[in-house]
C-alpha cells in the first residue's frame, strides 16, 4: 500500500488528474487524513470562459463540487481538500475515488465533452500500540496494582517503566508481558515524599513486536502512604530532677520529685519529628527533654506523650508512675516540765521531761525519721545534743533528759527530720523556783524563780506599777504579746495590724556572687486594720508604730555546698534584727530556715526586710508559701 496517488484522464488539449497523499493518522483513534487536489493540465491555451462544472467522489459519495472556468493554459488548481478515513480493526484502509470535469469545447476540430476516471486508493496500515487500564487510579504505596493490557494484536509485547518525581525516572517494571502485569508498588516510593502524604506515578507501556517499536503510552495514577505509616515512639524516659533522695529510692514522693520526662521518637520512610507534645500533671509542654512540675500528690500520675512527624502523623503513648504519700514532719505537741526520776512533776527535779507526739511519712518504709533533743544552759552559748529519738512514723511517748541543774533554766529544741526536710520546736524548762533568788556574790536578784543572770533584776512573775514606770535605757523583749505590759491596770503598747507577705509561688535565683539579695515579695495579706504599709522588699513602718514582732521563714536551694543564711533586717543588711541558726546548706534540695521572732522598737519611716547570703546559682523557693515574713505592729 501507499499513502499517495492519483488517477488521470488525457484528452487533446492536456489531462485532468485528481492526485491525493496522507496528511496524518492517528494510531490510536485508527484514522487517516488525506489531501485531495483536481488539477487541469492544458498545453496550449483554451479560449473559454463559460463556467464548467465539476464533480469529486470518495467512496461513491460526493464530496466536493461546482464549477469553474477552464479557460487559459498550464495547469490549474480545480478544487481541493481533506477527507478522513477510519481504518478496520486489523490497521487497513482502502478506498475508491472519481471524478468528473465539463469540457465542452473543439479542439483541433474535434468536439471534447466530460472527463471521468475512478480507481482505488490505499492508505498505510495503522498499528496500534496498546493504551493500558489500570485497576485504581489511586493506591496505597505497597499494595499491588494490575496493569491490563488489550493490545491490538496477539503477538504485541510490552515493556513497563515508571516515573516516580525527579528522582526515579523510566526505572524497568517487567517486559515481554502480555496481556495483563500485576505491579507491587515499592515501599521506597515514600522515601521521596517525606513532607507529604501522596505522590504522582507515570507509568509508560512500550508495545513492540518482532518488527521494532509500535509505540508508547502513559498513564499516571496517584501513590498514596498508606494510614498505617506513622512515626514510632522507641522510649519515653522518665527520671526525678527534683530529689537526689526520692531518685536514689527508685520511687516517686509526693511534692519532692520533680518529673522530667525525655521522648526518643523517630519517622518512618524519610520523615521526621517535627512536634513533641508532653502532658502530664495539668501541664502541657511542646519542649522534650524537660521538666514538666514538681509531682504536688501521690497516687497514680498519667503521662501522655504525642509525637508528629513531617508528614502530619502523629504516635501516641502513656505511661503511669505511682506516687508515695509525703508530708513534712510534724511535731504535734510538745512539752516539757522538770521532775525526778521517775518522771514525777518537782519545782527542783533534775530531769527533764519531755512529752513529744510526733510524725513523719513512710515513703514505703524508705523514709527514717528521727527527733534530736537540744539544751543550752542559761549561761551557755552552744547547743549540746542530749538525746536522738528513732520516730519510726509515729511517736508518742516521754523523753528523758538527766542532769539539769536546777537553779539554771534551758533552752530546749526539737528537730524532727526526714530525708527531705526538718521541723523544729522550742520551749524553756525553767530553773527552780523561789519567791526571792539571790546569786553567789549578790550580783543578781530573781523574783519567782531561781537568780540566773549577773546585774540583773530577773522577774518570772507579772510586773503591776500601780505608781507608773521609768526606764532610762531601751526595752528588749524576747517574746510579746499586746496587753502583756501593763501600766496603771491598763495596756500601754497595743497590736494594730499583722501583715504576712510571701513569694506566692515564685522562685528565684541570687544571680549576684556572695551578695545579700532582699526577698522580692510578690503576694501579701492584711489581717486587721491595714495600717502597715506594703512595698516589693518589705514591710514600710507609719507614723505612730512604736514596736514591732517580726518573724519569718525561708526556703534555701544550693547547686553547690557552702555558708548561706538568712535573716531579718531594719533598713539595710548590717542592721539585723534576727537570723536563721541553720547555716549550713549541703545539697541543691531546698531546706527550710526559720528565723526566731523578735522585738524591736521603730520609728516612722524605718523598713523591715527579709533578705539572703549566698551565691549566684542559689534559688529561694515560694512554692507552697514556703518563704514569708509577718510583721505585727504595736502602737
């Protein structure tokens, strides 16, 4: 077959030739185009201008007509076109043509009338090459996908590539396949789309035969990560910042371990993490690797972990710890009286009895708690450890102590301790007692007790001046209550407000290397008649305040072992009032100081504040109110 022809008709005056040739063909839709072209071919000049019609057929069927004038010489363009052909289903297409052109002239004495010719025409076969069906347009990568494959004729074969972003590019499937391929989508394909859930695949068939390459096809489907490729959580750590103690246990205690919690989590095919979210203790923190609180109860606490990766999955995970109760020491009561030795109650005893009830938490029975008993004689400077009790979480029983003098009064101290924190109680065993005491010498004189002190005048009873009083030095008391100091029956010196300021909550670090820092209240609270004035450091002194109680605590933490105290003042740092006998912090625990109270006089103007000794890496604790200061003024 050939993709052109023509037929012709020759008379006198030259010829009429209708001449074709292929324009295109489609392979897939199996058509062809042709372009058609009547020409007249006239060797000399024919002296006409009379309009002659003419006519084409393809396939018996008209398709072109009209008339036109032949006159002149040359040839001569009739008429043209295209027509289009649909091939049969093995590629072939035959087809007959014709014409007919009016003459209908003399020439050279002979009378030419219409031309006519027909014949047949052949097109070139169509090979088809094969458009493939694909089962789904989308698919999960990793699943199987068929490939149908209808080719146009039994001894096509194909070969399958695919095309997968810019990096896989025309990579072999399979060849020689026939009529159908069942493809396993490569799981690899999610490594190149690790922002994303989907991706484009191009899918190119090649059909060929023992001739050579009939041709190419590609389709594209969508490539999908299947819901079940999420990033995987390998290891939730959870570990105890906040006690050296609770951690060295192996459990967690209730307001003294502090919960850090640290994901090891990775994505999966070419994802990464890109958002951590830790929920735990009504905390929620976008931080891994972090503290999320001090855990403030016992029992079970719930930590949920959620990871997301670059992708949008996400991996979840929970873990539970268990908490052991704890609650500080507590000393419920505790008293004390001298007697003899069989703790029988005598005003001359040389023992001292102490009445202690007192506890602590088991923490599992990790916990040991244990009381120490203090004295310091009246004309001592020292505390002497007497008497170290074991509490074993419940005591309640008497204690003991031997060898008190009795003309001498003791200071008496209790310190109740745990691993974590120590609570402290103190009271007076008083010396004996007498109506008048006189010491060796007559350097001293005592009313209602035994004489102690040297040059003094030391009362145990009330003092009634019915005839008023005059003191030419200043007054210093060691504890005061309003109403306690009478004149004429009535009190000279009354309680006119209480203030208590505290950190409420916040923490803060010295930041200043062996500087006193004042406590920078944050949280205060009236009691009575806001008299007291307020500012950020302290306690601000009115007119018409002659005297002042103050007492206070503080809550210590140190990176680092070294001196520290802490201590109340009147306006500047030199000016002390009271320190914490506790001076001595060891571990990066916080340990409470407290600060005795005491009594000072004041005048308008003057500022009392709660301030520090320490390092720059060490923390004052406001949690739970543990740092504050109360101010009672008297007027």
């Amino acid at each position: 077959m050939a993709g052109s022809g023509y037929i012709t008709k020759a008379a006198a005056f030259g010829n009429v030739t209708l001449s074709w040739y292929t324009v295109s063909q489609n392979v897939y839709a199996k058509t062809s185009v042709i372009a058609y072209e009547l020409t007249i071919y006239r060797s000399s000049n024919i002296s006409s201008s009379t309009a002659k019609v003419y006519s084409i057929s393809i396939d018996g069927a008209v398709v072109k007509s009209g008339s036109v004038s032949i006159g002149g010489s040359g040839t001569m363009t009739i008429a043209e076109g295209t027509h289009t052909f649909t091939h049969d289903a093995n590629g072939w297409r035959n087809f007959e043509l014709a014409f007919s052109q009016e003459i209908d002239i003399t020439w050279s004495g002979k009378w030419i009338g219409t031309l006519t010719a027909d014949g047949m025409g052949g097109l070139n076969r169509i090979s088809t090459p094969t458009i493939p069906k694909l089962s789904s347009s989308s698919v999960a990568i990793g699943s199987k996908l068929t490939i149908t494959l209808d080719r146009d004729r039994e001894t096509y074969l194909h070969k399958l590539t695919y095309s997968w972003g810019s990096q896989l590019v025309n990579v072999e499937i399979a060849s020689g396949v026939g009529t159908s391929y069942t493809w396993t989508i490569p799981n690899n394909f999610m490594n190149y789309i690790p922002n994303g859930t989907s991706g484009t695949c191009f899918l190119t068939v090649t059909t060929y035969d023992s001739g050579g390459t009939i041709g190419t096809y590609t389709i594209s489907f969508t490539g999908t990560v299947p819901a079940s490729i999420k990033p995987s959580i390998n290891a939730v750590t959870l570990s105890d910042t906040g006690s050296n103690v609770a951690s060295g246990w192996g459990v967690w205690v209730q307001n003294k371990s502090k919960l850090h919690v640290k994901v090891d989590a990775s994505g999966i095919y070419g994802s990464r993490i890109v958002s951590y979210n830790i929920s735990a203790l009504g905390v929620s923190t976008a931080t891994n690797d972090s503290d999320i609180a001090v855990i403030p109860s016992s029992g079970s606490v719930k930590v949920n972990v959620t990871v997301t990766d670059s992708r949008g999955r996400t991996a979840t995970a929970e873990h539970t710890i268990n908490v052991e109760a704890y609650n500080e020491p507590t000393i419920e009561t505790a008293t004390i009286e001298r007697t003899n030795s069989s703790a029988t109650p005598i005003d001359n005893g040389t023992y001292a009895k102490i009445t202690l009830k007192a506890s602590g938490a088991s923490v599992s029975g990790k916990n040991t708690v244990s009381a120490k008993v203090y004295h310091m004689r009246s004309d001592a400077t020292s505390w002497t450890l007497a008497r170290t009790v074991a509490v074993a979480y419940s005591y309640d029983d008497i204690i003991m102590i031997a060898n008190m003098i009795a003309s001498r009064s003791y200071a008496y101290k209790i310190e109740l301790s745990d691993a974590f924190s120590t609570t402290t109680a103190e009271m007076t065993l008083r010396a004996e007692g007498a109506i008048i005491g006189w010491m060796p010498g007559g350097i001293g004189i005592s009313f209602g007790k035994a004489a102690e002190e040297p040059y003094t005048a030391d009362f145990d009873w009330m003092i009634h001046g019915r005839k008023g009083a005059q003191f030419d030095d200043a007054v210093t008391a060691t504890t005061f209550e309003a109403g306690e100091f009478k004149l004429n029956g009535r009190p000279t010196l009354q309680c006119v407000d209480i203030v208590t300021l505290t950190l409420g909550g916040t923490n803060f670090q010295l930041g200043t290397n062996n500087t006193y820092m004042k406590i920078p209240f944050t949280k205060y609270a009236y009691n009575l008649t806001n008299v007291l004035t307020i500012s950020s450091n302290g306690v601000l002194i009115p007119a018409g305040i002659r005297a002042v109680k103050v007492s206070a605590q503080i809550c210590l933490g140190a990176a680092t072992a070294g001196v520290r105290y802490a201590q109340i003042a009147k306006n500047s740092w030199v000016d002390a009032v009271a320190r914490s006998q506790k001076h001595h912090v060891s571990t990066a625990s916080p340990e409470t100081h407290a600060i005795p109270s005491a009594l000072l006089t004041v005048n308008e103007g003057d500022i009392i504040i709660l301030g520090v000794y320490g390092n720059a890496s060490d923390w004052v604790y406001g949690n739970h109110n543990q740092t504050y200061l109360m101010v009672e003024a008297y007027a």
